[in-house]
C-alpha cells in the first residue's frame, strides 16, 4: 500500500524512519528540482540550492517539537523552503535580474533530462528546439510572473497555495499566471514574426 506524504512524514518524525524520508524526496524531487533550475538556470546552481533545501527541510524536521506543523501538504511547506533559500541566493547577488541567464549552449535543459517515449530523430529535434525557446521565453518574464509559473508548472500547487508561498492573495497569484501566459504567447507570435519562412 502507497503511504500519503503525510504518513511518510510521520514515519520520519516519530520513529526516525530514514526510508519514509527517501520515499518523500524520491516523490517529490523533480517538481523541487524543476521549480530551482527554472529559477536560476544554471544546474550546478541549482544542485545547491536543492541540497541546501533539504538540509533545511531536515533541520525543521528533526528540532524538537518538530519545526514541521502537520499544514496540509509537504510538498507546498518544502516549496516555501525552497523559495526562500532561492531568494536568499538571489539577495546575496543583489537583484533578480542578476540571475545568470544561463549563456552555457551546451547544457540542455532540465526537461530534456525526462525519460521519453520512442520519436524519429526529427520529431525529438523539433521537440529539443521548443523546449530551449520555451526556457528562453521563461527566463525573459518578469520575475513575480516567472516564479507563479514555475510553481504551478514543476509542483502542481494550487493557486491558492501559490498565493499563500508567494505572500500575495490568490487573485494576484492567478492574474500573475495570466500576464505570464499572456506574455508567452505575445513573444510567441513576435519570434514568428522575426523568423524568416524557410523555402
């Protein structure tokens, strides 16, 4: 039998379950490892900030009356640490626009990473090309905007728990997914604009 997330935690609070806390991360590791490198694109980056998440995941989790609260959702109470441990990275280099915008050509992106089924070359090449506009086009939104479709993309929080880990109502968290989606597409149509047809 599959144990939820929240008895997975129990396991590892109460009896130092240290397979409970595997399971967990196993889980959830690649929504947390997507939200990261989408964020601040680079990978070696990016494996730190993962780490440093976890090692304060694990801090709360092991403080005496737990620094972990039963709230719900793990998945939702790790995103916070991980925004937070992000944003702390980003303070310490000054402002969101001194994230690297990952100029390293020869590093594919974290979704080109996921198992995929069997496509013809051309299929997987056109499909490789959309992703790094994609990233591309993601990396050019304005931060607030890009956070709120990172979380909702990589994590599958509600837009609701958006808000509540962003500190901002959930009408702002959805107008922000809008304006993101709405952006995207209006970068869309100018590259396809720009790009000359092929004869």
């Amino acid at each position: 039998m599959v144990r939820t997330d929240e008895e997975l935690v129990t396991a590892y609070i109460d009896a130092h379950d240290q397979d409970a806390f595997r399971e967990l991360v196993e889980r959830h590791k690649d929504r947390i490892y997507g939200y990261l490198l989408g964020m601040v694109h680079r990978r070696d980056l990016a494996d730190d900030l993962f780490q440093e998440t976890f090692y304060r995941v694990v801090s709360a989790m092991q403080r005496e009356r737990g620094g972990y609260e039963d709230r719900g959702r793990w998945l939702a109470w790790v995103m916070r640490i991980a925004r937070n441990t992000t944003l702390d990275h980003i303070r310490k280099r000054s402002k969101w626009q001194d994230v690297d915008s990952g100029n390293d050509r020869d590093e594919t992106s974290y979704w080109e990473q996921l198992p995929a089924r069997q496509e013809s070359a051309d299929s997987l090449l056109h499909r490789a090309e959309q992703r790094e506009l994609l990233d591309e086009l993601i990396r050019e939104l304005p931060p607030e905007q890009r956070e709120v479709l990172l979380l909702r993309q990589e994590t599958d929080l509600t837009f609701r728990e958006i808000g509540n880990l962003t500190d901002v109502s959930i009408n702002t968290a959805l107008g922000r997914m809008r304006y993101a989606l709405a952006n995207l597409r209006k970068m869309l149509r100018q590259r396809e604009r720009n790009t000359p047809s092929e004869v």
